[in-house]
C-alpha cells in the first residue's frame, strides 16, 4: 500500500488542474507548456496568465513605437519604476539585470503578481520562465517583452523572486 498516497496526491492534484481550468483561472507560470491554442486576432491575443480584464496585451508581430530601457538591481528596485505610457501604445521594454542576483519581471494586475510571488515563495527552486509577460534574468544578462497598453489605468510590475518584491522591487506603468 505503499502507492496509495502517491495516487491520491496524483489524483488531487489532477482534479485541482481542472477545477482551476474550469474556473478560467490563470495557469501556473511553471508548469510544462501546454500545445498552443488556435491562433486568434493580434487585437484579442492576450498572454497565458493575464485574464481579459488585464488594460494590455501582447502583440507578438507588432512594431513597437519606442523602446523602453528598465534596468534591474540588488538594491531590490527597478530604474526607472514608474513608466508612463499612451493607451494603444506599443513599447518594446529592453530589461537588463546590473545585478549579482536573478532577477524577474512580471507585468500584470497587482492581485495577479502577488499570487505569482505567493507561489514563488511556496515552491523555491522553481525554473526561470520566459513568457508573454514575465521574464527571469540572471545577473548581467538582457531580455525583451513587447506589450501593447489598451487602456487607461495603471499596470503593475514586479520582481516575484522571493524577498524581492518585499524588499521593493516593484513598479507601475501609467497608462494616460
């Protein structure tokens, strides 16, 4: 009987995958990629863990009108942290870690990236990820996103590395 609580534990956490998925809760960002879904318009693509409600998107072939450089570092702050931007506007965010450490960038809704930093504090050791709208990078090395801001409002970022976003590694888009 030694199996026994091995497929209980398997069989609870497939059951949890479901309910999450029925629930249309976003996706663990470090769970294996699933096969991708049919293509849908530029305008309607959003990235796999921002919900509808999320005021921006990706546009994987979209030109970006400008380019904005965001360093990252071990005084646990991003530089520069409040980042205005146009609705409709399209940057390319250049992110380089001057940094000894790793560093994350997760752009989404506040309550979104806490979840993700919770998450990240719970399993440690968890993989870097690359994704539509988070990238992790070791010290010294550069990455891009590009994102497009739909709408007014406000946009949050943050470095969900456990202790880092309590430290202050944190900022926000102002989209006006």
């Amino acid at each position: 009987m030694r199996t026994q609580p091995f497929v209980l534990l398997a069989a609870l956490l497939l059951a949890t995958g479901a309910a999450c998925a029925q629930e249309g809760a976003p996706h663990d960002m470090h769970a294996a990629p699933a096969p991708p879904p049919a293509p849908a318009p530029a305008a309607a693509h959003m990235p796999a863990h921002a919900p509808a409600h999320t005021p921006a998107h990706t546009q994987e072939h979209a030109q970006p009108e400008r380019v904005i450089e965001i360093a990252m570092d071990d005084a646990m702050r991003f530089h520069p942290d409040r980042i205005p931007v146009r609705p409709g506007e399209t940057v390319r965010l250049r992110l380089h870690n001057a940094g000894r450490l790793s560093h994350e960038f997760v752009l989404g809704k506040l309550d979104e990236i806490l979840a993700h930093a919770q998450e990240m504090r719970a399993h440690p050791g968890m993989p870097a990820h690359h994704e539509a709208n988070a990238l992790t990078l070791e010290p010294g090395r550069s990455g891009e996103l590009v994102w497009t801001f739909a709408q007014p409002g406000t946009l949050d970022f943050a470095c969900t590395i456990p202790g880092h976003y309590e430290a202050g590694m944190r900022g926000q888009f102002l989209i006006e």
